[in-house]
C-alpha cells in the first residue's frame, strides 16, 4: 500500500506538464532527486514486478487463488514502462537541455539557457540535435532548436562592453524616475519631477512610458524592473470605459507595438491579450468610405476624424500607411482576420491609385479616396510609409511580393527625384511642394540611412550596392549635422544653401526632443557593415547626452542644439527609453542579440518577429 502510495504521487508529479515547460523547467531536477531517494530504497518498486511464476508454488498464483489479488496488474506494469521510458528519453536529452531550453510553453522570463552568448553553442546544439534526430524515441516536436538570442548579447570588446554598459545605465536612470514621480503617467517631467502628457494620448493616464520601454528593459535584463511593469499593465492598462481622443498612429506604434513585442519575447499571453483589447478600440478609425483611418478616435464614442490643418482633412501617409506590422502580426498571434483585412483595403487602394511623378503625397482623402495637397517627403508625414513597405515584405518571411515591388517602386521614384548632393558633397533627401524642392531635411528623415541600406542587403543586387551606398552618404549626412552643432547632437530639421550646410536656419528647427532616427542608422549600419566609425559616432552621441540632456530627474530635450548652455524642455519621450536607448545599446552589442535576420523594429523600435522565426508565435 506504502509503495503503491509513493508510486502514485511519484508518478503524478513526474508527469505534470508544467514541470517540462517555461519557468518550471528547473523542478524536474528535484523530481529526478526523489526518484534517486525512492529507488535506492525499493528499486524494484519503481521499476519492475517480481517475475510471474511458472509453477503452481508462486507466490502469485498463491495470491491469486486466495482472493489477495485477482490478475496481475498490468497497468502498473504499463505505468512502470512509460515511466522507465520517460526517464531514458530524459537522459539523452539531458545534455542539450543545458545548451538549449526548448519551450513548448514560452516563459515570462527567460531562462540563462536561452541566452546563447558564446559563439560555439549555436554549433553545439545543432551537433547535439543531428546526433538525436535519428532517435525514433524521441518525438520530433522537442528535438531542440536554436532560439533567438532576446538578452545578453554582450560583445568580446571589454571597451565595447563598458560602453555598452554606460547605456543600460542611461537606462536606470531614466526608469527609475520615471518610476519616483510620473508612474503610471504618460511620460516624466523630469526637471519638475512630475507626470507629463501630450495631446496624442488624450486625457488619459496609459502608462505611456511603462508600455513603450518595456522590451527595451527586458532586452537589457532588467527584470525586477520588467516584473514591476508588467504587473501595471496586468492589473491598469485597460481603455474600457475611457472617453478621450487618441492619436490611432501613436496608440498603435506604441502601446499596440510595444505589447506585441513583449509577447514574442515572453509568450507570455496577458500582452497579446492587452494589445488586442487596444488594437479594437482602434478599429472605428477604419469606418469610412476608402478604410483609409482617420488620425483620431474617441475610445469611448468609437467617433474618428482627421486634424483640420491636415491639407482639408486628409489622413497623412505616415499614419495610415504605419499599421501593417502591428495588424498583421496580430491578425496572425489571434486568428482574427480583421486586423489583416483593414491592412489589405488600405494596399489595394493604393495600388490603385495613380501618383503624380510616381510620388506619394503626404496626405490623401478617407472619404474621396484623392490624394491631397502635393507634399512629398521622406520626413516628417511621410517617413515611416516606406519603412513599412520594406519591413511588412520582411516581416512575411519575403513571401509578399506586393509589398517588395511597393517599396522598390516607391524607392525609385524617390531616390531619383528627390536626392541632392551639396556643393560640399553632401548627400540628403529633400523635399517637394507643388513640384518644387525644398532643400530641407528633417530629423526624422535619417531614419532611411538605415531604411535604404537594410533594403540593399534584403534585395540583392542591383540594390545591393547602390542603396548600401546611398544609406552610408545619408547617415553620414545625418551625422555632420550633429557635428555642426555646439552640442553634438542635430537639429529637428537642416537645411543646405549657399550659406549653409547641413544646419538649421530657423529658431523652430533647432530644437532636440530625444530623437532616435540618427542612432538608428548608426545601428543598421553598424550590423550590415561593421564599420567602426558608427560605434565611435554612436558614443559621441552617448557623452553628448550624458552632458546636455542629463538631469538629477531623467533625461530632457533641448530648445537649441545650437548654444553653449542650451535650454531644456523638461520633457523625457517616452521614445527615448522605446528607441533612441534600444538602438544604443544594441550599437554596442553582439550582433545576435535582437538579430536583423530574425526580427523587424516597427517605427517605434519594438522589435516584432519575422515569419519563420522560433518566436514568431502564431496562433
């Protein structure tokens, strides 16, 4: 009775499933040391029966003929070989589970084993999973995997590490303020040491900063801090009952995108389940005649519209055309087709319309379907537009050819209307009004230095060294107009003139709000060329911030880039801590860690799995 007791309950713990997955995969160890107690006390008990008797004098026919038992039990013994068999197949997996944890339930926090740092182990797990792939024991869904590397990611360089090391300090600092005295605000005030908010997040308390930094400490191992927000989305992040105006673009690039990262990073389903709660709320935007979105909705009234001063009310390219990452991706973590369908009857108007020059103006009617006033930039409203054509081809796994013709068509276009080179030899993209160029270049723009690159290395050639090379002279560009400044740090916008090059000529361009478009260059291309010159830039742009932007409170933008002692804004984005910090970090990291074959950044550098990806998580 006392060993059929502890066989049992032995049994019953053995096999629980939770203990073979996530964050419980350490407790099979102590079942392994029960086992080893219990069978150097009986091993007999564990793992076999007494043979059954050949003759008429055993001591089972004796129990069987006098009622003590009427068969033997052969489900125990069936019991006794799953569990013998189960111990066996532990073993020979034994070793690579130590390399590699395979998750057929993804945990909230990553255990060391996923944190394949040194270079050797990728081969090693692969050498251990050949030499068992022809074991017809083992079933073939928990043959390991390589995963992707999510954290640690330190480089060889101790100098590049202590680099690395300053930012994810910067990190600290910006958090933990923001934790003091703006938690659960939008964002931080961090010279008056209180909670900030701008109009695109309504009149609501959303936990801005809590939501967008959140991949960004769990990618850099701070996990009491992660656990901490995570718990504030858990128990507050809810827009039920809310009646505010959001920005549909900023709620979607943020909250929508910074929750989807965290669950392909995690598994965990509470921030797939948050981000699709948000992603509804966006959904009435999507009501009109074209499903081209207005700019805003009240969550509460589902009521949409567009910005009066948007060319009539048209939607602005950039918004609209910045949702296919985060939809789609959620169409597919979900099995809800609504997501995807909203994205696919914004492509194929598009595709349908006729541009002027080939060009895509900034702002195009939701209820007409026409597009607007003639605006074509690279920057500010149009920007990320042709980010998202590149990465949503990307993101598929390279399977959507719509969007891989989309981006080189409109890089054609683009590239060869509106790229100049100034007298010094300057490379940058203007702007076009009414078929006139402007010779300006805003900050946001810089981010396709690394757009254009990334997008020669994906498309072969020809693209390969032309738009490499195209991608080199724009950040460079970028660059020079942070070296031109008394700061070290660029302008909103910059201009190129007889007079000047490179610099901002307006008291309205001058300003810095913590922007990350420039380090994101500096960051792609760093990982596609390793050139030195974008960490050593990089770290220009560290001691800069550290010297100008610093305060006791957080981190602040600045009023003029351009002065000794510059003004601050008192303001720290919420953007800072979600990309301009990431991109640090990661410029000074292994090239694994959040590799560029495995995953894309959406425009707010939450990184979102591409297709084929062990942590790409559908549904």
């Amino acid at each position: 009775m006392c060993v059929g007791l502890v066989i049992g309950c032995f049994g019953t713990v053995f096999f629980l499933p939770d203990l073979r997955t996530g964050i419980a995969l350490p407790s099979i160890k102590s079942v392994y040391k029960v086992y080893e107690q219990v069978q150097k006390a009986g091993p007999e008990f564990i793992l076999q029966l007494p043979p059954l008797a050949k003759d008429d004098h055993s001591d089972v026919k004796y129990q069987q003929h006098h009622g003590q038992i009427d068969k033997p039990d052969f489900h125990l013994i069936e019991d006794q070989a799953r569990l013998k068999a189960k111990i066996e197949l532990e073993e020979k997996l034994e070793s690579v589970n130590n390399l590699q944890k395979v998750l057929p339930r993804p945990s909230i926090v990553a255990s060391k084993t996923q944190r394949v740092t040194e270079k050797n182990k990728p081969d090693l797990i692969l050498h251990e999973k050949k030499a068992i792939e022809n074991d017809e024991s083992i079933p073939e869904s928990i043959i390991p995997i390589k995963l992707p590397v999510i954290q640690g990611g330190e480089d060889s360089n101790p100098d590049i590490r202590a680099k690395r090391d300053t930012v994810r300090k910067m990190m600290k600092h910006a958090w933990d303020n923001y934790v003091a005295y703006a938690w659960g605000k939008n964002e931080l005030q961090p010279i008056s040491h209180k909670g900030h908010s701008s109009s695109i997040f309504g009149s609501g308390k959303f936990g801005a900063t809590i939501v967008d930094g959140l991949d960004t400490l769990y990618i850099m191992g701070f996990t009491d801090e992660f656990n901490r927000g995570r718990e504030w989305i858990k128990n507050n992040l809810n827009l039920t009952g809310a009646s505010t105006e959001m920005s549909v673009f900023e709620t979607n690039i943020r909250f929508v995108g910074g929750l989807l990262s965290c669950f392909a990073l995690t598994g965990d389903t509470m921030f797939r389940e948050k981000a699709d709660h948000i992603a509804e709320k966006l959904l009435p935007a999507f009501d009109t005649p074209t499903g081209i979105p207005h700019a805003l909705v009240n969550i509460g009234s589902g009521r949409s519209k567009n910005y009066a001063w948007a060319s009539s009310g048209a939607s602005i390219l950039s918004e609209f055309g910045t949702m296919s990452l985060e939809f789609n991706y959620l169409s597919d973590v979900t099995g809800k087709p609504v997501f995807h369908e909203k994205i696919h009857k914004i492509n194929e108007l598009l595709r349908k319309l006729e541009r002027p020059d080939g060009l895509y103006p900034n702002y195009l009617n939701p209820r007409t379907g026409r597009w607007g006033q003639q605006h074509v930039s690279i920057g500010a409203l149009g920007d990320s537009f042709y980010e998202y054509l590149l990465k949503s081809w990307i993101q598929s796994g390279r399977t959507d050819e719509n969007a891989r013709l989309a981006y080189i068509d409109a890089m054609d276009s683009t590239t060869g209307k509106l790229i100049q080179k100034s007298k010094e030899g300057l490379t940058y993209f203007a702007e076009m009004k009414f078929g006139r160029l402007e010779h300006k270049m805003d900050h946001l723009a810089c981010f396709s230095g690394g757009m254009l690159a990334l997008g020669g290395k994906e498309l072969g050639e020809p693209y390969k060294t032309e738009h490499m090379e195209l991608g080199r002279a724009i950040t460079h560009t970028c660059h020079e107009s942070y070296d031109r400044t008394n700061t070290k740090i660029g302008p909103e916008a910059f201009r190129f003139s007889e007079a000047m090059e490179a610099r901002a000529l307006r008291s309205s361009e001058k300003y810095y709000i913590l922007r990350p478009e420039v380090v994101e260059s500096y960051f792609v291309m760093w990982r596609l060329t390793h050139d030195p010159r974008y960490r050593q830039w990089g770290w220009e742009f560290v001691q800069a911030l550290e010297k100008h932007c610093r305060v006791e409170g957080g981190y602040t933008g600045l009023k003029n880039v351009y002065s000794d002692e510059p003004t601050q804004d008192d303001v720290q984005q919420s953007f800072f801590l979600a990309e301009t910090l990431k991109y640090l970090y990661l410029l000074f990291s292994d090239d694994e860690l959040i590799s560029l074959d495995e995953w894309v950044f959406n425009t707010e550098a939450h990184p979102i799995p591409i297709k084929g990806n062990q942590l790409y998580r559908a549904a």
